[in-house]
C-alpha cells in the first residue's frame, strides 16, 4: 500500500505543477509532454491524476485524526 500512496502523491505533485503552469503561463506541459491535450498518453495522465486524487481522499480522516490528537494534548 505505501507505494500506491507513493505513486499517488507524485502523480498529485505532477498535476500541481502542471495546474500552476497553466494558470501561470497557459503551458500545459502534460499536453506538450504527450502530443496535445487530445493525444491518448496526455488523456491517460489526466485519468491517473485524477484518479490519484480520489484515491487520497482516504488520507483525510488521518488528518483529521492526527489533529484532534495534537489538540488534546
């Protein structure tokens, strides 16, 4: 399990970065990367970005639960 939440943050860090550089400066480098925003592999990395961050919703109740107990001690 550890390297499927490992390869889940990277892909999340992947979509940052790419999510920064559009609103920045419009590049899409996933879509520069694979051949167009169209291109099968471009398409492919937005499904396991996204599907990354589905998969990390399972990290929110161990926040939550990291939190309440820094809090109560």
């Amino acid at each position: 399990m550890k390297a499927l939440d490992s390869i889940a943050l990277i892909l999340l860090i992947v979509g940052g970065i790419n999510w920064l550089l559009v609103g920045l400066l419009q590049f899409d480098l996933v879509a520069s990367i694979f051949g167009g925003q169209d291109a099968l592999l471009a398409r492919i990395v937005y499904i396991l970005v996204g599907l990354s961050a589905l998969y990390s919703l399972k990290f929110l109740p161990l926040i939550n639960r990291d939190n309440a107990r820094h809090t109560t001690h």
